[in-house]
C-alpha cells in the first residue's frame, strides 16, 4: 500500500465575510511550474510531500484578486499543518444584498518619487474602517500557548469570528483578524502588524475592510451595504512590525 504524506494544507478565507471558499476554478503554482494539490471537500487544499522547507505558492480565481503565500513548513502545526490565506474579492463578480463597493483611486504621487512609474508602486493593499464603532473597547492582550488573547469590554451585536479589525489609538495600528471566541468578550487573534498589546486600554474596536490595487492605483473595497455612502477616507495599510 502507497502512503502519501501530507506537506502542509492551505485553506482558503473570503477577507470580507471570513467565510472558507469553497467554489472551484482555483489555480495554484510554485516554481513558475502549475502545481495540484487534492482539494478535500470542506475547503482545504492538501499539498503533499516531497516540500521544501520554504514554498512560494501563487494562487489566481475567477473572483478573487490573485495571491501568493510563503508557506513555511517548520511553523505549522505538525499536527494539523493548514495555513488560512485570506483573499480578496473581485468586484461584480457576484451580487449580494449584504454588500456594496467603495470604489476610488489612491495617488501614486503620494507615494513615489518622480522617477518612478505608477507600475512600480502598485498594487498595495488598502483598508477602510466602518463608520461606527463595535461598541467593544480593547482591555488587554495575552500570549497563551503561542496564542494571543485579545479581551474586551462593552457589548456588541456583530458577528466578529473570521472578520479583520482594528484597533487604531491615533499613533499606531493594530489590525488583526479574529479566530475565535472563548468566554465573554475574548478572543484569539492574528496580529496583521504590531501586536494589541502595544495599544491603550479603551481603544475602540473598529471593523476593517481590506482589498488591494490594481496595477494603476484603482480600488474596490468590498463593505457592508450602505457603508459606502458613510466612508470618507481610505488608507493604505502598514504591516508595521513592532519596535
């Protein structure tokens, strides 16, 4: 009997709704060589040995932006190596109630000098934030078993598991998606930047929506129906690492 073994597994997230993608069409490649790994049923795609320790994966859908991710092998669960890889939806792809698109441009004056073409500045990732508060403030941050816990205080209706948020004190950001819930108010979270705890107690926790540029500087951030009428600036987002 043949044994094969598993390398890692990426599971696919819509950034938006922090719903796994479960609809086919998805091409990957590595090595500029188009690579098939088995796509399981519940969302997962299983890339099997032999890896190296290190693995570029490009990703490309119909109705996501095009991606790449660097798997590294040795910071996954040896138990249950999968690496969630959030996408970014296309606009006019598919209609829903639910959703509307803020749509804009941001200047590539602004972020390049004279000598350089917009081609080489874009595409970058862009964010804007709801136009009103969760109704949750941040408390503080701990790192238990290689997790970091976020609790809050306050109250809210939102459904927060699988979205992005914020936490933005006006000198530093701290985006991060939420994973899950435990208790009253707490959750495991995924820094995007510098960790929550680097942020006052009181902060409010904002909900963030995410896409990227095309090659032009253009945007459409998918949003909650009618926050596009609501949202007046929109940012580029800084992975900033913590000093």
């Amino acid at each position: 009997m043949i044994r094969m073994k598993i390398a890692f597994a990426l599971r696919l997230v819509d950034d938006f709704s922090g719903q796994c993608i479960r609809k086919g069409g998805i091409l990957f490649s590595s090595g500029g060589k188009v690579v098939h790994p088995v796509e399981k049923a519940e969302g997962l795609y299983i890339f099997l040995e032999p890896q190296e320790r290190e693995t570029r994966v490009f990703i490309e859908g119909p109705d996501y932006h095009a991606c790449s991710v660097l798997v590294q092998k040795e910071l996954l669960d040896p138990e249950e190596p999968v690496a969630d890889v959030r996408m970014h939806l296309l606009p006019g792809r598919e209609h829903s109630r639910l959703r509307g698109w803020l749509t804009g441009s941001i200047e590539a004056a602004s972020m390049k000098t004279v000598s350089m073409e917009a081609e080489e500045v874009f595409p970058v990732e862009v964010y804007a934030r709801k136009s009103s508060p969760t109704g949750l403030a941040f408390r503080e941050c701990q790192h238990v078993e290689g997790g970091c816990w976020a609790s809050f205080q306050g109250f809210t209706k939102e459904k927060l598991t699988g979205r992005t948020y914020v936490l933005d004190d006006g000198k530093l950001q701290a985006p991060f998606v939420i994973v899950e819930k435990r208790g009253i108010n707490e959750y495991r979270i995924e820094p995007l930047g510098i960790p929550p705890d680097k942020i006052r107690a009181g902060t409010p926790l904002v909900r963030l929506y995410r896409s990227v540029t095309d090659r032009r500087g253009a945007y459409a951030i998918p949003v909650d129906a009618g926050e596009e009428d609501h949202i007046t600036e929109v940012r580029i987002l800084q992975h900033t690492s913590p000093s």
